[in-house]
C-alpha cells in the first residue's frame, strides 16, 4: 500500500478518534420485540416508546410501567395495522431483576388482510385531466395487493395536491372508505374524487413599490390572466420578489371570495427596502493574506430597477476595484445585460496590473442554471519571472453555470459544475491567437453517520496559433493553494523559468476528495486528498499531491475552516497551514 495510503488510514483513525463518544449507558427498562421485522418493527417500537417521565434518575414509576405492560398488546396491534396486520397475536411479559426490568413482546402477525376488491374513480369537471388519469392508472394497490396504509393516503393526498394543482380548488373526495373483514382477511377501498369546477387566474393588482416601474415589477408574477390558478404559483411569485432583495414585506393574497366566473383576483402588496446599501466586509486567507472588502449598491438606478455596483478589495496580494451596471431582462427577472469594469494589481509569484471592460448577456435556462456571452476588452502589463511584458486582448466567450444546493450556510447535498470556453485572434486586435476552456465541478453528497463525501475537480486547456507565444499572466494556470492543491503555497506549482521562478502554465489538471464528519450543530472535522498542477505539455505532466485534516466551523457570516496538510511524493515534504475567514458586515 506504501507510505501514502499508511498516512490516509492513520488520518481516517484520528479523524474517528476525536468524535463525541456516544452513550452506552443502560437503561432501567429494556423492550424486546420479537415476530417482526423491517417498518412494521420499527413502528412497533415507537408504540412501545416509554413515556416521559416513567424513569426519573434511574429509577422507574413500577405501577406507571406496569399499566404500559397491560396496555402493551393494544399498542402493538394498533402499530401493526398499516402494514396489513390485523389479526395479529401478541403476548406482553414484564419481567424483573435487581431493580431491572424487561418488557417482552412475542408477536405472531398471522395472515395480512388482502385487498379483494379496489375502486378508484374521478368525477366533476376534471374526470378528463390527463394527469389526474395518469395518477389513477398508476394507484400504487392493487387487487390481491397487501392492505397497506401509507401508499393509500399518499396516493389520496397525491390526487388532491394534482387538482389543486390544476385549478380544481373545490376538489373533494364523494367516497374514501376502505371495508376489513378481519376474519376473511380481506379489505374493499372505495375512492371517488370530484374535481369540482376549474379557477384561473383573473390578472394582479401591485401595490406600495411606487418607486419601480409597473413593468419592472410584473417581472415577478409566475402567473398570466387565464392560466389554471395554483397555490405553488403564488408561492413562487413570493419568492420571486423575496429574492430580488429589492422589498422587505411582501404580502401575496388571492381573493377566491371575489371570484367570477372562476376567475381568481390576486393582490400584491410590497413594502420597498433601501434601494442603496453599504456592506464592508473583513477576512483573511492564507492565499490572500488579510483582506478588507466594501461594497456599494444601489438596486433602482433611474427608476427602472437596474442595478449599479461598485466594489472595492483590498488584500496583501490582490488590490482591485470593480463596478458594474446590470439591465434587467424585460420578461425573465433571472436573465440581464450587463457592464463590468475592472481595475487590479496583483502580487504571487508574478506581478500583474489589469485593466478590462466586459459586456455581458446572461440568460437563465432555469433554476441555477446561467449561461452567458461576453465580450472582454482588457490591457495587462505584468512582470513574471525574469520576464517583463504587457498584453492587449479582445475576448469573446461563452460561460455556463449550473449549481443546486439545499442550504447555503452549511450544505448537506448538492452540485455546481462550471463551463467557460474563450478565444480570440491578432484579426480582432489582440497581440496572441488562442482558444482556452475551463471546466470545474464539485459534488456534496451526505453518507451515514453525519459524513459527507466532497469531490471536486478543474481542468484548464490552452491551445494557441503560435507555440512560441506567451500568453499574458492571468490568462496562465497555476495551483496550489487553499483551494487548489492543499500543502503547497498559493500559486507555487507549475512551470519554471531558467531561474527557477514559477511562470504558470497553458493546462491545468486539479482535483480533491473529502471525506467530513459533521459535530454537534456548527462544526465539522474533515480528512482530504488533493492533486494536481499547471503545465504546457501533456506529454510530460508531473502530478502534485498533498494531504491533511481540517476543522470547520459554520456561521451565518461565513464558514472558518482550517487545514493542515502535508506535501507527498516529494523530497523532504513539509505541512503547510491553511486558514480561511469571511465575513460579511
């Protein structure tokens, strides 16, 4: 296995030597269930779930305990029933020994009740909806099928939610009865929905944002005049406006009361926010260095609801200043044109002043998912080994983004895969022809006992129409870093000069695995694997590999994670510390 999987196994047992013990103290009452197996089991055991209270300190309420035993039996039947048991034997023993008690249950769950007949029908003005007929043709019993309970009520609850859904808001179930003969061991269900007539939309009224063009704020409607009414499009059309962070009440009520003709009136009612803010921001990375951020913006610029930012860095290694204006789309609020401009110096293992302009079309294709085309203006002079230059570029590209996380502050699944392919020509006015792609993703998946696996991986390719050009320096790859190679320093990996300096390089190859554990509420306790480097070659890749623990610790301002990683595969390795703090004022 050799002496780095010895040093992946020796971080796995540190990592699992320092969670929380878990409790195996005995209690004072044992409950056994045998005859079951599966749900039905467990189901079984949150019936005979003690009470709380019956043991305090220790010690039990004998006479309490003894009333649970003689009511035991009842318990278990009851819980047995969903899943198709209802003649079930059970016999319930309370046993003692030194001040500890047992409480046995022997159950013999006999032959489950079957459904000899099955009658699932749809009535009123919705009979005809396909889906509605999809769900009945899919009712998850059958004839001959086990009676069981939950597929019943879910499949029910499914058919209601579906006309809803669809507009049939008088929906209402004529018959939802299901007959047991215990001793034939057979069940008759008899459901009948009526859908009742369909609602539609009657169109909106919006109220209390004066300042935003009725146009503009119609952007956030998930609905039209005419469409079938539906509760999640309301629900939507609230969270529309609740994420344009442009309001801070916002009150949607349809008025069903007021409907005619089964046309349903809306009413939107905003309470506007501040449309300017000013937000400073302080943190520190070990790639960076201390950091201070400010950022302003004003959410209405003109009247019309664009956007105007500005935003100010300032870090031992990167000093910038960007500002942008961003056009809302006129129909999809999550779709703009914008204007960036882009000021900065920065200072690794090469020096860089930049200067670039870039216009911007980004259109949504649906939740988390931006594509956008730009073309970027940009002039960069920068000094990089013994190499003086500068660069002038005309860049048209494309992105795409696609990310779905459940929860922003401390995520427990999710994915984000990024795609940006560039290219540009001496034809156009820039001093190096190339076509370069980027490609990065990451996955977030949860395992069992609180771990969480996170993988992620980045590939950057550079082909140029002149091998012996150079390309300007933030358009080269390097790595190492905290987010990068982890037990390098930032940006310390890749090609040399003659000198020895690190230059960068046209292709990049990185990727990390790690493996989390989460602790009590706030914190977590990592182990992770990271490889990768830049080079110009695919003929000569030499692959650097670092690998740690990590602690982390989650605000709502921002996530503390610390690293100590270890260098592998070189001469004379070394730890390095990575640390990292945001937040946000």
């Amino acid at each position: 296995m050799g002496n780095k999987g010895a040093y992946l196994i020796a971080m796995l047992i540190a990592l699992f030597a320092f969670l929380p013990p878990v409790s195996m103290a005995a209690e004072s009452v044992e409950i056994v269930v045998t005859g079951v197996e599966d749900e039905a089991r467990t189901n079984v055991q949150e019936a005979l779930a003690l009470p709380p209270g019956m043991v305090r300190e220790g010690k039990v309420d004998r006479l309490w305990l003894e009333r649970f035993a003689r009511q035991a039996p009842d318990r278990v039947r009851t819980a047995l029933q969903p899943f198709g048991y209802y003649n079930a034997q059970v016999e319930t023993n309370l046993s003692e020994e030194r001040g500890y008690f047992r409480l046995m249950a022997r159950v013999s769950l006999g032959e489950p009740v079957r459904i000899a007949a099955l009658d699932v029908a749809l009535a009123g003005a919705g009979a005809g909806e396909g889906r509605l007929k999809d769900l009945v043709d899919v009712f998850p019993l059958e004839k001959g099928d086990i009676l069981l309970q939950q597929p019943y009520d879910q499949a029910k609850g499914g058919l209601e939610a579906a006309a809803e859904e669809l507009g049939f808001l008088d929906v209402r179930f004529t018959a939802h009865e299901i007959r047991i003969d215990p001793p034939r061991t057979s069940a008759r269900i008899r459901l009948i929905m009526d859908t009742g007539e369909r609602y539609f939309f009657d169109g909106a009224t919006i109220e209390g944002a004066p300042d935003y063009p009725e146009s503009f704020l119609r952007r956030y409607l998930s609905f039209k005049s005419g469409e079938p009414f539906s509760y999640s499009r309301l629900g939507q059309t609230q969270l529309n406006f609740n994420n344009s962070e442009r309001f801070k009440e916002i009150i949607v009520t349809p008025h069903k009361g007021e409907a005619t003709n089964n046309t349903i009136p809306v009413s939107v009612q905003l309470k506007q926010a501040y449309r300017r803010s000013l937000r400073p921001g302080l943190g520190y990375g070990t790639d960076t260095g201390g950091r201070f951020s400010l950022r302003y913006r004003d959410l209405n610029m003109l009247h019309r609801g664009h956007e105007y930012y500005a935003n100010l860095f300032i870090s031992q290694r990167l000093q910038g200043f960007a500002s942008g204006y961003v056009i809302p789309d006129a129909d999809d609020i999550r779709s703009s044109t914008s204007l960036q401009l882009n000021l900065q110096r920065e200072e690794t293992t090469y020096v860089s002043r930049l200067v670039a302009l870039e216009l911007d079309k980004n259109r949504s294709f649906g939740r988390g998912e931006l594509g956008t085309a730009y073309i970027r203006l940009q002039r960069e002079s920068f000094t990089i080994g013994s190499e003086n230059s500068s660069s002038r570029l005309v860049l048209p590209g494309l992105r795409f983004t696609k990310d779905h996380y459940g929860d922003l502050i401390r995520p427990e699944r999710g994915f984000r895969y990024f795609f940006d392919v560039r290219g540009t020509h001496q034809l156009i006015g820039s001093d190096v022809g190339l076509i370069q792609l980027i490609t990065e993703g990451s996955d977030l998946m949860p395992l069992p006992w609180r771990l969480s696996l996170h993988t992620r991986a980045k590939v950057g390719l550079t082909l140029l129409n002149d091998p012996m050009a150079d390309l300007p320096a933030s358009l080269r790859f390097f790595a190492g870093g905290d987010q990068s190679v982890r037990g390098y320093s930032y940006k310390s990996l890749g090609p040399r000069d003659a000198t020895g300096e690190v230059v960068g390089g046209r292709h990049l190859l990185v990727g990390s695995i790690e493996l989390e554990r989460a602790l009590f509420k706030d914190w977590g306790l990592s182990v992770f694997y990271d490889i990768g480097n830049a080079f110009n070659s695919f003929t000569s890749v030499k692959l650097y590999s670092g690998a740690g623990v990590g602690v982390h610790y989650y605000t709502r301002v921002g996530v503390v994670n610390l690293s100590i990683a270890r260098q592998l595969g070189v001469d004379n390795p070394a730890f390095h510390i990575h640390f990292t703090i945001g937040l946000e004022l």
